[in-house]
C-alpha cells in the first residue's frame, strides 16, 4: 500500500492538525516541498508556535502559527 503525502497548507492549517504529524509521513506544502518527516521540532516562543519538520533530502517546512 503507497502512503500519500500529507498537503499543509499555511493558511488554513491548525495546531491539531500538526500535532498529528509523525516522524515517517510524507508532507508536502503549497511552494512545492515535499518529503518523508525525519526530525521535528516544536518550540512555543512568544506567544507563537513553530514547527520546523525536517525532510529526508528535502529541507525543512517551517510553519508558525
């Protein structure tokens, strides 16, 4: 069975829906990126939160709410 990649899109993504994410899904977003999850890191900063996922040779999506 292929996995399909899960789409984040920026402007309509919520904190649950990236709480849900895993280390070994397969993300993409709307400029492109795209790749399996091989680190994350979540860090709560002045009243925002951002996520840094961490592809396999694809770079990192950064998603700040």
């Amino acid at each position: 069975m292929e996995k399909t990649a899960t789409f984040i899109k920026r402007a309509s993504i919520n904190i649950n829906q990236l709480d849900s994410i895993k280390i070994g899904d397969f993300l993409s977003d709307e400029y492109g990126k795209s790749g399996k999850v091989c680190e994350i890191e979540k860090i709560n900063r002045s009243g925002e939160f951002h996520y840094y996922f961490k592809l396999s040779k694809s770079g990192t999506i950064l998603i700040i709410l």
